[in-house]
C-alpha cells in the first residue's frame, strides 16, 4: 500500500493535467450535446401547429397582414436560415422577440429565471442538509427501525407527484393552521424574509420530493465506506466513531451525493411546471409552459434552451466538484 | 427477509409433471413474493383502486357527475367527504376518479418498455457509431426535465388521452433504454452469445431470442418503477389541463379545478381528499416495484 502510494506521489504533478484532460473531454461532449439539444429545441417548436402569423394576430386578421407579420419576424425563411439565425443571436445573448408578447425574450426569461432561481435556492439549502443528515442516520442504524422509517417515508414521499404534496401542505400549514401564505408570489418589494416565507410551502414541497432520492444515494454511500477497510483500519487506530464519521465515512459517501444533486438541477430550475401553476408563481417553468400553449415559439424555445444549459452547467460543476474531491480521479486517473 | 432463501424446500413438485428448472424458479419467486409484506401491501393498495376503476361509477354511493343545490358542503353524515363547489359528491368522485389514469399510465408503460427495449437491445448489442449515436441523442434529450419536453410535445400533438400516451411512451423510451443497454453490455459478452453467433444466427434472433429471455428481471422490476412514473407524469399533466378534460371525476383535475378555493382559507375537503388517493394508488405501485425487485435481484 505505501509503495503504491508513493508512486501515486510521485506522479502528482501530473494530476491537473489529468483533472484538465478529463475535464476538457466533459465539455467538450456538453457542448455536443447542448448543439444536439438546440436542434432538437428548434425542430419540436416547428411541429408546433398552425401558422405562426395567423395564431398571434387571429383568425380575423387578412392573409396580406399574416404574410407581412411572417415575412416581419422571418418565419418565412427556409428551416436552416432560421436556425441559424435564432443560434448565432442566442450565442450573442440575443434571444429575439416574444411573438405574442412583442419585446425581447430576455426581458421576459431573465426575470423568471431569477424566480426560478430563488425558489430552488430555498429548497436547495432545506434539502440538502436534511438529506444528508437523513441518509447519514439511516446508514448508521442501518436495518434497524429508525432506517426502515427513513428509507420507507423517503421513498414514499419521492414518488408522491409534487402537487399532491403541496396540496396536503396547503391544507395543513396554509388552511388549517394558517402559519403560512398559500401563494408563493410574495407581494411587490416585500423584503428578503417575506419572500422566504411566500416560498416556503413550495420548497417543502419540492424537499419533500428529492429527500428520498438524495438521501438513498447518501445512506448507500455512507454504508459503502462504513464497511470499507480503511474505515476498519480508522477504528482500529483507536479513533473515536465520531471521528471516524466525520473524516473517513462523510468525506467518502459525499461524493454520489453531489452527483445526484447536480442531476436535480434541471428540474428544480426548469422542471416545477406544476409547482408554479398550484402556487401562481411566474418561474421559467410557468413561462415556457404559456409559450407553449400561446405558440410563441421564440420565447419558448429559448426558455426551453436555458434549462437544458442550467443543467448541463450544473452538471459539469459536479463533475469538477468531484474530480477536485476524489482522490480517486486525482490519483487513479493517471494510471 | 430471512427464510426466503429455503423457500425451495417447501415447493413440492405436482403429482405426475416433472417440472422444468424455469417452472420451479418461477413458482419460487412467486412463493418468495407472497410472502413479502412489501408486495401484499402494494398490491391490496393497487388492488383497491383497480376495482374502483373497473366497477367505476355504478357501485359510487352517488352520481360522481350530478350537479346538485348543496355545494361545498363539509365532511359529514351525508356527504363522508363533502361536496364540491358544484354540489358533485367528492367522496364518489374520488372513487370513481382511478379510471382514466389506470388507462393512460399502463399503456404508456407499456409503450415505453417496448420501443426502449427495442433501442437498448439494439445499442447494447451493436455499440460502436449507431450506440454512440443514439446515445447522444437521448443525452441531449435527457437534459430536459421531462415534463417539459412533455409540454412541448402535447401542444404540438394536441391534448388527449391517446397522446398522453404516446407522449409519455415516447419520454419513457430514452430512459429504459439505458437500463436495458445497460443489461445487454453485461450479457452480449457470454458464451451463449458466442454460441449463438458460432451458429451463424442473425442479429435480431441473438437480439430478442437469446440476450432477451436473460435480461427480463431487470426490465420487469423497470416496467414497475416506470409504472409510477407515469402515473406521477399523468397525474402533474392532468393537472396542466393536458389530459383527460371536465367534468370526468380524474382526481388531478378535481385538484386543479378546486385548488384555488384554499385562497378562501377553507374547503380543503375538495382537493385534499383527491390527493390523498393519488397518493396512495402512485405508494401502491412503488411498494410492488420494491417487492419484485427483491425477488428478483436475489
């Protein structure tokens, strides 16, 4: 063991080279994939029925005004063409006109976005240590009556669609009790806190569908390096359980966990359609789905656009954050 | 869990057959089944509400769709669970609310298990430039929460059941793939395989005839858990107004069409009840799901 490590050591000034080859090589495919994605975007919102001119201005308005307006906005353009322009503009943070709206996409995504934000922000920082924690305890009684109701809740609750959840929360925390505002549009300039609060109810609602989920891949994670041999060796050194869980189990199980957060993400960013419609709270979830069901097909494609680039940004940091952390991919890469 | 591993012991074989080796594994994994509580809980839960979608409205203690002069009355002698803001009985709307979903999740299930099954086998068995293709495509598409492409993908189709089901299929197929893929990758190595090849079969007989049968464990124990997914999708899809459409008792458009009465502060009897049921139907697939796959991942 000590030879193989000195090896690893003396090999250590290759390691960024390493993390910077493997990191390269996973751009590199979410860019492929990102181009994939904006043609596949672009092709879904051309199936999109009807004509473009004629849905926004109405069944009443003259062929001549339908053929100016596509001819306006460009819709009469061979499919490449308008590929091209709507991709080389959206590169340039130009992401054109809402068709219904008549202003530029961004002042319309950009604001969502940050309502989007906002909401995965607060249940972010209520998931992930509860989970943590929840997944931790569930390993360290592992098979007992306490594991058995964590794992059991969690699961259960995972499955359970997320407005069905906000439903018994409204009914419990909203109606019944009445702690805590049934909407989750916070009045206009309200401060900090209150807009906390107003997102409070969705948040739960959302910790309760990923806790299961993130804290499975925890609880498997922790059980792995508990029955590691370094963690036996850990104990047998004579160091304290408290010890041993915080430096050898936390520090080695944490690693699944930051790669199935990054997998949540997009949905918490893009994916809470629903979550929005139930709390009337404009996200880019609520967005796209109006394009969508308005046919303004600049605004949705776009929004479509920026979730599939929130996740594959997130992910990509995830696998930066676990290349930095793994000793693994640190050493073991090289080999 | 302990005992199970016995369980073959017990199993005597029928007078006058000689069973074959599959025959006696399967009625062991049926034997195991039985006895896990996990399973039997499930499937009574499923059980319930697969009853309530095939009898439907003719044993509800109302008409699920008659308007009547007493609205949003609470829980009582009357109405156990109340009525909705159009006098409608909510406790037989509930009951009577499992048909359509017990319709579209299965068959988009079933749509979804069969076209990814198709693409993993074929991935999986050919890897090279046609693997590596589709993978990337389903990457791509993968990036995108799913209802969002399921969305997109209904209003370009237009909403009904029948494209509820074709859409989910369709969300569904990427994902089944790669679990099935996945399978293939460790099979296609096997002797049998070589065999197979040795003999100068063509591919879509190795494909289905031979790597299939080997691989039906994990794809049955996905079929469950996509099971409750769709009933999850439907039910959220529903609620967007993409599913099945007023006045039919669905329990995720009595959710939408109720909800925005707990801006009163009360009324919670509408939604809360439809809720719970979805709950419990969506707990029941998921607990059969974790059932089989400890059979069968012995």
């Amino acid at each position: 063991m000590s030879g193989r490590r000195a090896s690893a050591a003396a090999r250590r000034p290759g390691w960024r080279t390493v993390i910077a080859r493997f990191l390269l090589n996973r751009l590199a495919l979410s860019i492929i994939t990102l181009l994939l994605l904006s043609v596949i975007v672009f092709a879904a919102s051309q199936l999109l029925p009807g004509d473009v001119g004629r849905n926004v201005l109405g069944p009443f308005a003259s062929p001549e005004d339908v053929a100016k307006f596509n001819h306006e906005h460009g819709v009469d353009r061979p499919v490449w063409t308008q590929y091209w322009d709507w991709i080389s503009h959206f590169v340039r943070g130009d992401l054109g006109t809402s068709l219904q709206h008549n202003v530029p996409v961004g002042e319309l995504l950009g604001p969502s976005l940050v309502n989007s934000l906002k909401l995965a922000a607060v249940a972010f920082v209520l998931v992930v240590p509860l989970s943590l924690l929840g997944g931790t305890v569930a390993a360290l009684r592992r098979n007992r009556v306490t594991d058995r109701v964590i794992t059991v809740t969690g699961l259960s609750l995972t499955a359970i669609p997320e407005f069905v959840t906000a439903i018994v929360l409204i009914v419990v925390f909203g109606v019944v009790l009445g702690w805590l505002p049934v909407s989750a549009a916070a009045p206009e300039g309200a401060g900090v806190f209150t807009q906390v609060e107003y997102l409070l109810l969705p948040s739960f609602a959302l910790v309760a569908v990923l806790f299961g989920y993130i804290a499975r891949i925890t609880r498997a994670g922790v059980i792995e390096a508990i029955d590691a041999d370094y963690t036996r060796t850990a104990y047998l050194k004579g160091l304290t359980p408290g010890r041993v869980v915080r430096r050898h189990v936390l520090r080695n199980s944490l690693l699944p966990t930051i790669a199935v957060v990054a997998t949540q993400v997009g949905y918490l960013i893009g994916g809470l359609l629903v979550i929005e419609k139930l709390f009337n709270y404009n996200g880019i979830g609520q967005r796209i789905y109006i394009a969508a069901q308005a046919k303004d097909f600049t605004l949705l494609q776009s929004g479509v656009l920026i979730v599939g680039i929130v996740y594959l940004v997130a992910t990509f940091v995830a696998d930066l954050l676990f290349s930095l952390l793994n000793p693994r991919i640190r050493y073991g890469a090289a080999e | 869990m302990s005992g199970m591993t016995d369980a073959a012991a017990g199993i005597e074989p029928a007078i006058g057959l000689v069973p074959t080796e599959a025959k006696i594994a399967r009625r062991e994994m049926l034997g195991q089944l039985v006895r896990s509580k996990t399973f039997i809980a499930g499937a009574v839960l499923v059980g319930w509400w697969v009853f309530w979608a095939i009898v439907g409205a003719r044993l509800t203690p109302d008409d699920p769709l008659e308007i009547t002069d007493a609205i949003l009355i609470g829980p009582g002698a009357g109405h156990w669970f109340g009525t909705d803001s159009l006098g409608r009985d909510v406790l037989s709307r509930v009951l009577a609310g499992a048909s359509d979903t017990m319709k579209v999740a299965p068959l988009a299930t079933l749509l979804g298990i069969v076209g990814g099954t198709t693409l993993g086998l074929i991935t999986g068995y050919f890897k090279g430039w046609v693997d590596e293709a589709i993978s990337r495509v389903i990457d791509a598409v993968l990036a995108l929460p799913l209802i969002v492409i399921a969305v997109t993908a209904l209003v370009a189709l237009g909403s009904s059941n029948v494209t509820l089901i074709i859409v989910i299929g369709a969300v569904f197929t990427p994902i089944v793939a790669r679990t099935v893929r996945a399978a293939v990758l460790g099979e296609r190595e096997l002797d049998y395989v070589s065999a197979a090849k040795l003999r100068g079969e063509r591919a879509p007989y190795i494909m289905f005839a031979e790597i299939l049968p080997n691989i039906i464990g994990p794809i049955v124990v996905e079929a469950t858990v996509r099971l409750g997914y769709a009933i999850f999708a439907v039910a959220g899809l529903t609620f967007l107004g993409f599913g099945v459409q007023p006045p039919a008792p669905d329990w995720s458009l009595q959710i939408a069409d109720n909800y925005t009465l707990l801006n009163a502060g009360t009324y919670e009897w509408t939604v809360l009840f439809p809720a719970i049921a979805i709950a419990t139907l969506i707990v029941g697939v998921n607990l059969i799901a974790d059932g089989l796959q400890q059979v069968l991942d012995r």
